[in-house]
C-alpha cells in the first residue's frame, strides 16, 4: 500500500493550462534567446528546477526510468521542457527544464505551511539611534538591505485565498520558495513500482546515474545583471555588495541572502557575523594584555635572575634526561624565560576572566539576534517537528517494514529495534575505535618528544659548567622538541581528519536516519566529538599533563612505568609557553591550511562565449553544493571557537587571530556561494541547530581550562604566594632560588638543583614536598574554585538580566498573531471551488 495519502487537484476552468512534455528537438538557434534566460522558450513560464543526463551505454534502463519518473512528475502537476543534446555546448548534455504552475505552488504552500504576507506591517518603526551617522560607511544601500517590505505574515491556507495579498500569482511566490515546493516533489515522486517498493527520489536517481545532475537556476550571471526585466538580478546584488573582499568592512545583506538561498543558509552567515563583530571586543582586549607583557620586560624580576651571571650562570641543573643529557646551567633558558612573560604575567589572569564573561555575552546576545531573525525572516512558528514529519528518502527506500502510526492512522516505515541497536552499536564502536587511534597517535608523539629531547641533548658538549647549552643561537631543545612535535602533530590531525570525514559519514549513512534534522545531529555529535580529541588532545597533554609527573632524581618517573623514556619536564620558565606554541602552530596551520583549499577551488563559468552558453549550462557547469555544504563551514567555526576559549589564557593573541580569519572567511565563503557553487535548494532553519548546544558546552568547559590553565600551567600562583607569603619586602627578588630544590651528588663542589618543591638531602623528610608546596596548591585550589563560581555567577546573571527574545520583537508577535486571529473569524471569503477537470496525485506525508 502506498503510504502517501493520495488528494485530488482540481483546476478552474478559466485558468487551466494545458500540461504538455516538451522531447521534440528543437532547431532554434541559440541565438534567438537570451543566454541569461529563466523561463521556458514561451518567456512566461519561469524555469523553477534543472535536470541533466548524458546517454550511456547503460541507457535503456535509464532511458526507462528518466520516461517513468518524468510521466510522474507531470501527474504531480509539474510542466516539463527538455533541451536536446545538439543544441548544447557540449553536444552531449540533455537538459530538463521544470515549471511548477500556480496550482502546484498553491497546494504544496499549503502542505508545508509556508507563510506568506497578508497584512503590511504597522506597528511604528523604532526612532533613529543617536549618532547614527558614524555607522553609515558601514551601511548598505536600503534596497540590499531590505529587499522585500516588511508584512505579517500567516501560513498560506488554499481555503482562503483571498485573505492574503496577491498581486500576481506568477510572483507571488519567491524563486527560493518555488525551488523548494518542486525539490520537495522531485524527492518523493517514484520512478519504479514493484510489489514490495515503490523506488522514488531524485537522489536515488542522481546516485545510479539516471541524472548526473538536479539543480535550481541562478537568476543572472553573477558579474553583470540580467536584460530581462523580469528576473531580479539578485545574485549580482550579492556579488556586487557581499562577495567582494573589499567590501569586509560592510554590513551583510542578511534579508538578501534569506530571499536568495533560503532561512538556513542565511541564519549561517547571520551567526558567522555575529561571532566576527564579538570577537572584535575580544581581540582588542587580548592585544592589550599581549602589549601589557611585551611593555614590562623590565618588571620582570625572575628572568632577569635567569639570565644574569651572578645567578642564573652558577646554578647547575639536574639533567632533563637519562645517559645522553648532561648538566646545564640555568641561564641557557634565558630567552625562552623573557619569552614566557609575555603571555605569562597578570593580564593573562584577567583576560582569562574577561573570555569566560565574553563567551556568556556572545552566547546570550546571540540568542536575542536569533529570536529577531527568527521573526521577521517568519520561522516563530516553525518547529523542528515540521521537518521530523518530512522523512528523508532514504529513509522510506531502506526500511521495508511497515507500521500503523497512531497519530495519522497510516502506515509508515520503521527501523524494527533489533536492526537500530545493532546499528548504534556498530556506529559507538567505530567511533570509540578512530578516538582510540587518536590517543595512540598523541601516545607516539609523546614518545617522539621524549626520544628527540635527549638527541638534542646528546649533540651538546661535554663540558657541563663552561657551556650554554643551546641548538642554534636562540632555540633551546626544549623548544625545538616543541616546534617539531607540534608540526608532527599537525600532519597527523589533518591526515585523520582526511580518514574520519568518509568514515562518519558512511556510518551515519548505515544508521538511516529517519530524517534529516535527526541525519544532520547524528553526523554532528560524531564529527565533532572526534575533532574534539584530535586537534585539542596534544593541547591538553601540553597543559595538563606535561611536567605535572616526573618525579625527582633519584625517583623519576618513566612513560608507562616500563620504558626508558623519563617522563617530560617544563621548562624552568613554565609549561605555558609550549602550550603557546602548540596553541599556535595547530590553530594557524589549521586556518591557513582551510584558506588554501578554499583559494584553489576551481573558477569557472567564464570558460565559454557568453553569447552560446545559457543559464543552465553555466550553472550546470558550477559546483554543486551538498546537503552537508553547510555542515563543514560550522565545524571549522565551532572548532576555532574551541581554540579561542579554551585555551585562550596561554595566547591572547588568539581572538584576534580568529577574527582576521573570519573577516577573510566571510567574504571567501560568499564568494563561493555567488559565483562557484549552483544555487543551493532553499530550506528553512529557525537555529543553527546542534551547534547552540556545542558551544554551550564549549563555553562551560572552556571556564574549567582557563581556570586550571592559570592555576596549574602557569607559574603566576607560585610567584603570587611567594610574593606575599615567603618574600621579606613584597617583591620577586629571591623567586628562582625559592622555587628550585637541591640535589646533592657526590664529586661536584655545588649543589644541583631541579624544579620542585621538596626537602634536601639530609632532612628528615629527604625529598618529600616542603609546606610551601601545599600552600601553593590550596593557592591554585582557591583560585580554581573562586575563578569558576565567578565566571558562573556572572554567567548566570548575565542570562537572568538579558531576556532570549526583545520586548519589541514579543511585542510584534503578540500583534501578528491577533491579527491572523481577528482576520480570519471576520473573514467571510468562501474556499474556491474547481471542477473536477485534472486530477493530480500529491505527495505528502503531512496531510
């Protein structure tokens, strides 16, 4: 049984139209008509969908399917016009030209509530901001802007036409709207009927090769507008005022983008700027604390302790490693030490606090910019549960069996519970499997550390005292184990991600999903939480681990209990410097490497003389952009949003990093939209989905790290609670003797010194940690604790004090709704009525 429910479409007799299937060839030249053309060859009918195929050897199967499928099409009520193959550019490419009529577009608005205005808008406008003026540079002409009048707005009801306002059936709908009614068709229309399946969708079709390709038209070329006054040129307009570079400093043409691509692209590039214009206030407080350390290099009392003779030149220090490493002096780190203070100092701690109250702001201020565009781009009564009853395609193809739904009283798919949890199984187990394959990769690289450092060391001079022990005149092993472990790292991270994209996509594929919605969640919680661990685990190692495990000479601690590989060391300047240059070469490799792919995409749509080369070739020509188009452009957000915040404290300079990317990132993505890709197919989002609750977590989490970042990475609370608690006069003088303990080792006139905290040789607690070891942990304890109920108080406060949606905006709300209420109990307009004339099959789940 088919489990669409079939209705009848019945059409007025004065405005009927005959539906006919274009296959003659034609032998028009292609002069006659405008290359830049939307319409059918009558030049009234709008070209609403495209598709292409190229004969094959395998064509009778296709052939059969293509006359099946487009016969199905034209009982939905959808007009056909093919364009042969002798009259393209390539000689080879067919091309099917689809028009939705009024009476299609009317009934599936019906059927997808799609709102429509009814009513201009009267609610008085808010008065102009004070010193408006000063924002003008950064304005956009009002036309681009706000493209369409702004109305209230109703879900179309078929009954009552006459209740909304419609002017001209032809443009009463936007081209996003008609692409979207017809994809929805072209997915659920069937090709093939047997007993047990009905096969259907145009993906299916795409995937066998029946079609090589499905697609709405671009309404202009991208860099000059249309001759015919009837197509609006909007993709020019983008490309004009959006897509060019020197245009970064402008405001985006949200309203445009919406009524161009649809709700969902432009509820992306809605937040992408968003995020741009907030980390503005982040990157120039966190330049402000980079040059707060770079101007008080002369404060900076324990390094220039380091590196004077007096001091830092008569401390010998243990050796970092076992048999290749000697003794060093101290002031071999001088550098790295000066270094070090530059993102080691104060203003790390009180930009720390800064991001955890700026990451609560972006995330409440965003709420309220959302729940705008959430009304005025007329998605407050779209819910998610809209699309859950849209199942996908695949969906209905691969489950076989068949259940009563209680809600509709008709049979449906359904994945029986025995096959979904064998599934999910499998999916947890190859997920658990490329996370574990992460670790053992970090595992190597920490192995690659350790083993490097004591080659750098074996190249040293035997000389323990007289020399500074350096590879090169400013890098210390320390720092080139880093830099190379890190670019090591890297190479991998990109390596896996390569690997892991096919293998979450195919194993979200194996779960069939029953919608997309569900399809899309699914494939974000795998993606993410594997990039999660891949970019951010060696950033955490750095942090959280490196140093933190040692032991002492005599007792040190080794990789895995067993190996000869002793466990790493900081350096005498502190951890927070490599987890800098981790932070780094990871983040800016990553960007960089994302703004190289994006630079050589292919260019085309210029390739061919413009007076032989029509709409639909150029745009078949284009790049098509996948359902999961969108999906990549958040993830690589979402990801550099995770190295801004969690581990901002160990490089202030990493907002404003992001934010040079991201000015540059809005404009290339622009720039692929209008002139690489073909126009994606409309679809409606009312959020950006599952990342809101991602960078939720991201933002809770990324209050803990910066936190313990400060406390246990740092060396600021060490040097805090020797100031006020060991020193005589409130100053630093002394900090590097106090803060290293005494090694004796018979045959040297001097004591050796490592870095820790513990009692000498000889004591009577030889070698265990002094007391000033535990008050500087309940120090850091404190400061943990402290820091975090802060962050949360103002968290909460923040989200307490900043209501999700504007007054105005419930306000206008309240007003639209009276309105429909109000209109439609006074409405006295009759549902029309038309003969039994044509009858038509429509495909819906939701009736």
């Amino acid at each position: 049984m088919d489990h669409f429910p079939r209705q009848r479409l019945h059409l007025h007799t004065d405005c009927v139209c005959v539906l006919t299937v274009y296959w003659c060839v034609l032998t028009v030249d292609k002069h006659q008509q405008s290359k830049d053309s939307v319409f059918f060859r009558d030049g009234k009918r709008r070209i609403d969908f495209v598709l292409s195929y190229v004969d094959d050897r395998d064509g009778e199967r296709k052939q059969e399917r293509r006359r099946e499928y487009e016969a199905n099409l034209q009982k939905a009520g959808l007009e056909l016009e093919t364009e042969d193959k002798s009259v393209s550019d390539d000689r080879k490419t067919y091309f099917v030209k689809i028009h939705a009529p009024w009476e299609v577009l009317a009934t599936y608005a019906d059927v997808l509530k799609i709102k429509v205005p009814f009513k201009e808008n009267d609610i008085p406008v808010p008065q102009d901001i004070p010193m408006d003026w000063l924002f003008t540079p950064f304005r956009l002409p009002d036309h681009i802007m706000n493209p369409e009048p702004d109305y209230f707005t109703s879900p179309f009801n078929k009954g009552k036409i006459d209740f909304f306002l419609i002017d001209d059936k032809e443009t009463f709908f936007p081209p996003s709207v008609r692409n979207r009614i017809v994809y929805y068709i072209l997915a659920r229309c069937p090709y093939h009927k047997t007993d047990r399946e009905d096969k259907k969708g145009i993906k299916r079709l795409l995937n066998n090769g029946t079609y090589g390709s499905a697609f709405p038209l671009h309404d202009s070329r991208y860099w000059k507008p249309s001759r015919d006054s009837n197509s609006e040129s909007e993709r020019f307009n983008l490309y004009k005022h959006w897509a060019q570079f020197f245009s970064f400093f402008k405001e985006q043409p949200l309203n445009l983008i919406r009524k161009y691509y649809g709700e969902k692209i432009g509820i992306y590039f809605a937040w992408l700027g968003f995020y741009t214009e907030m980390l503005f206030f982040a990157a120039v407080v966190g330049l402000i604390c980079f040059l707060y350390g770079l101007f008080t290099f002369d404060d900076n009392v324990w390094s220039k302790e380091i590196c004077s003779e007096e001091i830092g030149g008569n401390i010998i220090m243990c050796p970092l490693c076992d048999k290749k490493c000697g003794y060093w002096k101290l002031n071999s780190t001088c550098n790295s030490s000066w270094q070090s203070h530059m993102f080691d100092n104060v203003g790390t701690v009180f930009f720390a606090i800064f991001m955890g109250i700026w990451v609560t702001l972006f995330l409440e201020f965003w709420k309220r910019r959302q729940a705008r565009l959430e009304y005025e781009w007329d998605l407050v009564d779209f819910e998610e549960e809209q699309q859950q009853l849209q199942l996908r395609p695949e969906y209905e193809t691969k489950c076989t069996s068949r259940r009563l739904n209680r809600v509709t009283q008709e049979m449906e798919p359904y994945l029986p519970v025995t096959s979904q949890c064998a599934r999910t199984f499998l999916s947890g187990a190859t997920v658990i499997f490329w996370i574990s394959l992460i670790i053992a990769c970090i595992i190597g690289v920490i192995a690659y550390r350790l083993a490097v450092y004591a080659a750098f060391a074996s190249i040293m001079k035997d000389s323990p005292t007289n020399n500074i022990h350096m590879v090169g005149s400013l890098i210390t092993p320390q720092l080139a184990t880093s830099v190379t472990a890190s670019c090591i790292n890297f190479v991998i991270i990109m390596i896996l991600n390569l690997m892991y994209e096919r293998v979450a996509i195919w194993i979200t594929d194996m779960e069939i999903p029953k919608t997309h919605l569900e399809y899309e969640n699914k494939l974000t919680v795998k993606m993410f939480l594997f990039q999660f661990v891949n970019y951010y685990s060696s950033c955490f190692y750095v942090a959280f681990f490196k140093g933190k495990f040692v032991g002492h000479p005599g007792d040190y601690i080794y990789m895995f209990g067993w190996s000869k590989l002793r466990n790493e060391e900081c350096d005498p300047g502190g951890c927070l410097i490599e987890l800098t240059t981790q932070l780094v070469i990871v983040m800016s490799g990553k960007q960089v490497w994302g703004n190289v792919q994006e630079a050589l995409v292919p260019r085309k749509a210029r390739s061919h003389p413009e007076s032989r080369y029509s709409r639909w070739e150029q745009d078949h020509d284009l790049q098509n952009f996948g359902h999961l188009g969108l999906f990549y452009e958040y993830l690589e957000m979402v990801i550099q949003f995770g190295f801004i915040t969690l581990f901002v404290a160990s490089f202030p300079l990493a907002p404003l990093l992001a934010l040079l990317n991201n000015i540059i990132e809005v404009r290339v993505d622009a720039w692929k939209f209008t002139t690489q890709f073909r126009r994606p197919v409309a679809s409606k989002a009312h959020s950006i989905g599952a990342w809101q609750e991602i960078l939720n977590g991201v933002a809770v989490l990324s209050v803990v790290t910066n936190a313990f970042i400060v406390a246990f990475t740092s060396d600021m609370i060490p040097r805090l609670v020797y100031m006020y608690a060991y020193s005589n006069d409130l100053s630093m003088k002394g900090y590097i003797n106090n803060s290293l303990s005494v090694f004796n080792i018979s045959g040297f006139s001097e004591d050796n010194r490592y870095r820790d905290y513990r009692y000498p040789s000889g004591h009577e607690k030889e070698y265990s940690h002094t007391m000033q070891f535990w008050h500087i942990l309940a120090a850091k304890l404190a400061f943990i604790i402290i820091m975090e109920h802060v962050a949360f108080m103002v968290k909460f406060f923040v989200a307490w004090m900043i209501p999700d949606v504007p007054s105005e905006v419930k306000a206008r709300i309240k007003r639209e709704r009276y309105l429909i209420q109000e209109y439609l109990d006074d409405c006295c307009c009759t549902p029309m009525i038309y003969p039994d004339i044509s009858r038509h099959v429509v495909l819906s789940e939701c009736l």
